[in-house]
C-alpha cells in the first residue's frame, strides 16, 4: 500500500497546485521542422537527440513559455534496438535515451531562470512566465512506433508477440529513462490490451522509482486502434498502482467525449487527454494530409466540454503547436478559476 500513497500522491498534489487542472504540451516532431529540422528518419524526432539536441529544447521552452505544465521527452521513437540498427552501440544508445530526460530538464531549469528574472507581472510579449510545478514525463512509445511501420496505429503485431515479448523489448529503455531523473513515465499511444499488460507488468517487477501514465489511442472512439476494448484497456491501467493517471493521446478531437465517458467507468484516478489536431496521416506517402485538421479555435471549444465531463490534464499531439497550447492554457485557468469560486 504504500507504493500506492508515495505514486499517487504526485499526480493528486501536483493538480492541487495547479487549480485542478494541468496542461501537457504538445506536438513535437512538427515544431522540430518548424525550427529547421530533418526528421525524414526512422528515428524520427529521436534523430534530434543526436543531431541537434539544442532545437529539442526550444520546443520544450516554447511550450513551458505557452503554459504547459508537463514536458514530454524526445524518446517516443527512442529505443536502444532502434538505434542499435543505425550503428549505435548499446552504450552510446542507452546515453541517447538520458539525454532525452537530461534535454527537458535543462529546458525547466533555463525556464525557471527566466521566471526569476523576469517581471513580476508575469507577461512578456505573450509568454507565459510563472513559477509553477512544472513535471518532465519520459515518453515511451510502442512497439509499433519501433517497427516505423504504422503498426502503432493498427495495434497489429501478429501472433508471435506476446506480453513477455513485449516486456523484453521495452525492460531496459523503460529502466534507463526512469533512472534519468523524470518525474514519471509516460506510456503513450498504447495502441492494444497486450501492450499494456506488458507495460504494467514492467512496473510492478522492475526497480521502478517512479510512477507513469498510460495514454491510449482510437480511431473510433470507441475501441482502442486495435479493436481491443477500452474499458479493458483502462483496467489494466487501474489495477497497476504505479499507474496515477489514464488517458487518450494521438486521436481526433471529435472522438474525445465518447471515450472519456468510457474510462470514466474503468478508472477512478485522473484522466489525461491530449489529441492530435485531427488531421489524417498517409502512412504510405508519410505525409500528414493538408486542411483536415481542426483551427485551433475549435480545439479549445472542445477543451470546456472534456474539463467538465472529468478530464484533468489536457494537451496536443501530433500537430497542435504552442499556439494551441497557450489556448488549452488560457480556457483552463478560466474554468479552473471559475470552478474554485463556484465552490467558495
């Protein structure tokens, strides 16, 4: 019981600082481009990690600077086999995956730096600067997102992977990223039952300080992208204890109320939300297609519509940008704030 108390505790004290609700921020890899990068890798945005790490810690300052209260590392894509297939030594690929953590960190540092030094009314030409509790999750992507082949949108990985399979590939990433300093673990675009079977065993077994998130994906809103049951899916992630927080990334916004309504009955611990723009992805030309997406107007109308039905943390994936984020930040302390005075 005492794991339970010292893990849940973080999330539960880190949403009290933050008026009940806290911003994830959001899209990596295109704000990355934006800033000059060439990710045209299997790598992808773990290319930078070697690259140009300096444009890594940008994005992670840009959106500190728009609101966001928790950073996602640069690792999705980061696995030690992956980089092992590119020439990397074992060595030099477990350094990358620290780096990952040790690059957000440096980014929280700069951007408390700059809160200390700046004004004390906390605006700078659209910046947002205010000391705050600001937490760094190492992402871990999916089996799927190693293959590069889509298959984390499909959640198919055929017959011969089975749950020890998986805690395999994923044991010593997971221990490496979780001994580098962040503050927990974040299971992202869990794409199938298996996955996260794997992944809350992991925890459980391994010499796990820290705590994690499980983030699932849809492209029904109803299932998860493998056709497995979310409700299934949310109770593995209820029944691991270093699990604090349960949610959906990586999914069109539009599909968002159905299954918050659907982890509301397999979970009780907080609930995270942060979709893609709901732009379509070619797989085959690797390519996001043009004008499919929503404004970043209509995103934030949804934001209102997911704090009320219970979601406590709420981001971008692919995508959205900082200017989304600052938006998500903005709807957010005004219902929060809202919310306090209709309860005094």
């Amino acid at each position: 019981m005492g794991t339970r108390v010292v893990t849940s505790s973080l999330i539960t004290d880190f949403l009290r600082q933050a008026g009940g609700a806290a911003v994830i921020d959001g899209g990596l890899a295109t704000e990355l481009e934006r800033h000059g990068a060439d990710l045209n890798d299997p790598l992808w945005s773990a290319k930078c990690l070697l690259s140009s790490p300096h444009l890594i810690r940008r994005v992670h300052l840009d959106y500190l600077e728009s609101g966001a209260d928790v950073i996602i590392t640069a690792s999705y894509q980061a696995t030690i086999q992956g980089f092992e297939a590119k020439g990397y030594s074992k060595e030099e690929s477990e350094t990358l995956l620290r780096r990952s953590v040790e690059i957000a960190r440096e980014a929280r540092d700069i951007y408390n730096k700059i809160c200390t030094e700046s004004s004390p009314t906390g605006d700078d030409n659209d910046r947002i600067l205010k000391h705050r509790t600001i937490l760094v999750a190492a992402s871990v992507g999916s089996y799927g997102a190693y293959l590069a082949d889509g298959s984390e949108y499909s959640g198919t990985y055929g017959d011969a992977i089975t749950v020890e399979t998986l805690k395999d590939f994923h044991r010593r990433r997971v221990q490496i990223l979780a001994d580098s300093g962040p503050d927990l673990i974040a299971f992202e675009t869990v794409p199938n039952k298996l996955e996260a079977q794997a992944y809350a065993e992991l925890m459980e077994e391994g010499d796990i300080k820290i705590p994690a998130w499980f983030s699932f994906n849809s492209k029904d809103g109803v299932n998860v992208v493998s056709g497995d049951s979310l409700l299934e899916c949310g109770s593995i992630a209820e029944a691991c204890n270093k699990v604090v927080a349960v949610g959906i990334n990586c999914t069109p916004p539009r599909f968002i109320h159905e299954l918050i309504l659907s982890l509301k009955k397999a979970t009780t611990k907080p609930i995270l939300i942060y979709p893609n723009s709901g732009e379509s992805y070619d797989a085959n030309r690797k390519e996001w297609v043009q004008n499919t997406g929503v404004s970043d107007k209509d995103f934030v109308s949804y934001v209102h519509k997911w704090y009320e039905l219970g979601a406590s943390l709420v981001g971008g994936c692919c995508r959205t940008t900082p200017d989304t984020i600052r938006a998500i930040y903005r709807t957010l302390a005004s219902r929060s704030a809202a919310k306090l005075i209709a309860l005094n």
